[in-house]
C-alpha cells in the first residue's frame, strides 16, 4: 500500500478550515476536550493537546480507534478505512492508498488554541 501524496496547497486549504478534530477522551490536566493537531517535531506522529491549558500528549491508539471520521479515498471517492500503516491515517484497499491523519490537521503548538 503506498502513501498518497497530498499537494502542499490542498493541504494548507484543509488545515486553514476552522474545523478541529476532537478526541473521545479527556485532557487528563483539565479534563477537557483534547484537539488533534500534528507533533511539530515528529513528522506523521499526531499529538492530542488539551483545549484549556495546551498541554500535549501522543494520541492513544485506543482515541484513534473511537474517532468517527469519514475519509474519502482521493481516487475512488469511497470511504477509506481507519488504520495503521507506520502512522495512523486511512486506507483504500481498492485502490491500495493509504492517507496519514497527520496530513489532515494542523500544526500543534502545544498553546491553547484563540
């Protein structure tokens, strides 16, 4: 299975949107909602940052198997499955694409978002 490679400027359009993805599970600083972002440091690797304090921690595999996302396939328009290839992100079994989560959200900060 091979990763689909997102042009730059598709990217950048999908993370400009004021859309956020939010995980099941709890901040365990604030208890509060925990938004997905991408690990600033590690690139593929996503981090789940507490939406009061900002406080960051690695998604848990078990968030990543509660997400509800419905990722299309670029190519077929079906819906891609959740997985893991070396990263968490989407397959394609059809068309044998495999999309990284990461490449869908925006850059952490680890500061509580505005």
């Amino acid at each position: 299975m091979r990763i689909h490679q997102v042009e730059n400027a598709v990217m950048a359009a999908w993370r400009a949107y004021p859309i956020r993805v939010v995980s099941r599970q709890l901040s365990r600083c604030c208890q509060s909602s925990r938004l997905l972002v991408r690990n600033e440091l590690a690139e593929g690797w996503i981090d789940a940052i507490c939406a009061v304090c900002g406080k960051n921690e690695f998604l848990r595999h078990a968030e990543f198997e509660e997400l509800d996302l419905w990722v299309q396939c670029p190519i077929c328009q079906n819906r891609a499955e959740p997985g893991r290839q070396e990263f968490y992100g989407f397959y394609c079994a059809e068309c044998g694409v495999f999309l990284r989560l990461a490449d869908l959200l925006p850059q952490g900060t680890g500061a509580p978002p505005s």
